[in-house]
C-alpha cells in the first residue's frame, strides 16, 4: 500500500471505528421506542449472523481506544514544544481529524433517517395506532417518549463533543460541518415532536403528574437548545454555547416556578376530568380522575383545588372527589400541632389557609369517620374514600 493510500486508509478506518458504539447506542435507543424500527435493526443484525456483534464491537472499541491514548501520551512525551498559551487556544485542542467526523455524523444521519422514514407512516399517527405491531397504550405513549428524549440529549452532546474536537481547516468543512449540524438537529427535532406527542397521550390518558410535567417543560427547553446550538454554530460563535446551555437552565428553572407545578398539575386533571365526562369520544381509553394523587401536592395545589371546589358547573362526582382531597388535606394540617416560628413563613402556606377558610361551611359536611391510618372521609352522598395518597410518575 502506498503513502498516499495510508493516508486516506487510517482516517477512514478511525472513523468507523469511532462511529460503530455511538451507533449502537442510538439503534439500541431508537429500537426500544419502536417495535417496528427493532424488527428491521434485528433483520439487518440477521444478515451477518454475527450473535455476539455487541460484544465484538465493544472489545474492538475499547481495545482501539487504549491503544490510541497510550500512543498518544507516548508521543507527545517525545515531542517537545514551545508553544505559548493563548487566551484564545480553546481547552480542549481539536485532535479529530474532518474524515473521521464526517464519518461519524454522517452514520448517526443515515440512522436517524432510516428512523424516521421506516415509520413516518404512523410517526404521528396518535391512538389511531397504538396498537401496531404489538403496542400497548402505555408503551407507546410513555416508553417510546423516554427514549427519543435520551437519544435528542444525546445528539445534543454528540454534535458538541464533535464540534469541540474535529478540526476544520478550511470554509468547506466548515460548511459541510454545519450543514450536517442542521441536518442532524432538524432530525432530532423531528424525533422530539413524536415524543411531545406521546408525552400528552400519556399525560390525557392518566393524567398530569409531577415528572410528567417537568418532562414536559423539559422537552420544551431542550428543543430550544438545540436550535440554539446549531444557530451559534452557523454563526461560528461556538464559544457562547456554554452561556446559552446556562440561559437555557435558568429558563428551565425560572419557567416551573412561574408555572406553579402542583396548582398546574391540579388545573389540568380537573380540566381533562370535565372533558371526559362531557366528552364521551375524549374518555375512552382514559383513567378517571384520581384526586387521591391530590393528597401528596403541596400547599400550592390548595387554593387551585378550592377553586374547582367553587365552581358550578362541575360534575357532582368529581366534585365529591376534590371535597375528600381537601378534606384531608384539612385533617393533615390539624394533626401538626407544630408552632412554626414567624421565620417559616411563606405565601403558599398563606395562600392555602386562606382557601381553606373559604370552603370551612362546605368541608364540614365531609365527616372523618376512622382516624385509624388510613384515615376514611364519607362524603355527602354517603361514599367513604381514603386519605392514603396515590404515587406515580
């Protein structure tokens, strides 16, 4: 083999051998959201009749790996340099050459589309095709989501790591580095889209609840990351994508407090309850209300409960069920018998007390009729229902 071939050969092999585990992490990922996209992963496995590829690959890599690290550490210890440091020498001096990174992108792309294409006729299908290939509800509305949202975070560090190692030494790789950039982002969009989707099937099937809702706000912010990212990285403003992951942070943090999560989640369970009962379409499929979950929200859910408590037009049996919440929750807080020191004070204990005092009349006539744990309340209409709060995610 000549100079010249050896020169094309390693790049090419390194790349490959850098794009198979970051592969099968993303196919693994991708096959447990989708039963269909795994048939085929393990039809295309099949064709090599290779049973241990896994292990194979991974031996492969980690042995490469070592390798590279120990050549490296031994070459630069026989290299000498007098080099100065520059403020503006990044951190992390990029070692990746562009073969290797085009490979690599490249591969995740390939994938991605393959994805995508293989089940785009159902991708946002909805119930019309939960049960395809084997789906349960729950499967396709809370599993799938799980694992699109890791594989978007994953692209996320994927395109970073790249960007921060892989040298681009003229405007054409610049170019072809971005425009893989956009691709593999307009992608993952793609692929969160399905997820937000299968997230609110979830969420209008069982109900809101506290992971389901900061998964919620999460997949919000981390879309608007990866614009942003690509963005700056057309711009080649790569320096400021540190500060843009801080803002995104500080909006992610900011935006649960204004949202209020616990009065939020009280909100939309009552709201998709209505619906049900009103809507007969919307409830098939769907859990009734569980106001026992209720019970484990803070004192920011209370006056949001009172409020639906109030209102008219709500139907006797949910409204029976928002009374037994409340009337436990005004148990809770008569059983602590702790004399809270003015420092502890805040507006959601305030708030909550306040819409207590609103409904005392009402609540008097939901009766405790076993303070034995758990404690029993019997509603007006004669129904006893339990204090013991509900928990899931």
């Amino acid at each position: 083999m000549s100079g010249k071939q050896n020169v094309h050969f390693w790049p090419i092999l390194r790349g490959i051998v850098i794009a198979l585990p970051v592969i099968a992490i993303f196919a693994s990922l991708l096959s447990s959201a989708d039963p269909i996209f795994a048939t085929r992963v393990n039809e295309f496995i099949d064709l090599f009749n290779l049973e241990n590829l896994p292990e194979y690959i991974f031996r492969l890599v980690y042995i490469l790996l070592f390798a590279y690290v120990i050549a490296g550490t031994f070459l630069h210890a026989a290299q000498s340099t007098d080099e100065k440091i520059s403020e503006d020498k990044p951190v992390i001096s990029p070692f990746l050459g562009f073969t290797e990174e085009t490979i690599v992108l490249g591969s995740v792309i390939i994938l991605f589309v393959t994805f995508v294409t293989i089940q785009f006729q159902y991708f946002f299908g909805g119930q019309a095709n939960i049960h395809i290939e084997g789906y349960t509800f729950s499967e396709y509305a809370r599993k799938g989501f799980g694992e699109l949202v890791a594989v978007a975070f994953f692209s996320l560090l994927l395109l970073l790591g790249l960007g921060a190692i892989t040298r681009r030494e003229s405007e054409r790789q610049r170019r072809v580095f971005s425009s893989f950039g956009v691709s593999l982002v307009g992608l993952v969009l793609v692929m969160l889209a399905s997820a937000f989707q299968r997230l609110m099937l979830y969420e209008q099937a069982y109900g809101f609840s506290r992971l389901r809702t900061y998964t919620h706000v999460f997949m919000i912010w981390l879309a608007i990351l990866l614009v942003s990212v690509v963005v700056l990285e057309i711009l080649r403003r790569e320096r400021v994508i540190g500060l843009a992951m801080v803002l995104v942070s500080l909006g992610f943090i900011v935006s649960l407090s204004l949202l209020s999560v616990d009065a939020f989640i009280v909100k939309q369970n009552i709201q998709r309850e209505i619906r049900s009962v009103t809507d007969k379409t919307f409830s098939q499929g769907r859990v009734d209300l569980d106001a026992q979950y209720f019970l484990d929200l803070s004192d920011d859910a209370v006056p949001a409960l009172v409020d639906a408590f109030l209102t008219q037009s709500l139907p006797e049996a949910v409204h029976e069920k928002i009374g037994v919440a409340l009337a436990c929750k005004r148990y809770d807080r008569k059983l602590d018998q702790r004399v809270l020191p003015w420092q502890s004070f805040h507006f959601s204990r305030f708030y909550a007390d306040r819409a207590f005092a609103q409904v005392k009349k009402q609540l008097d006539s939901y009766k405790i009729t076993d303070t034995d744990w758990p404690v029993l309340v019997e509603t007006p209409s004669g129904e006893e229902l339990s204090c013991w709060p509900n928990y899931y995610d």
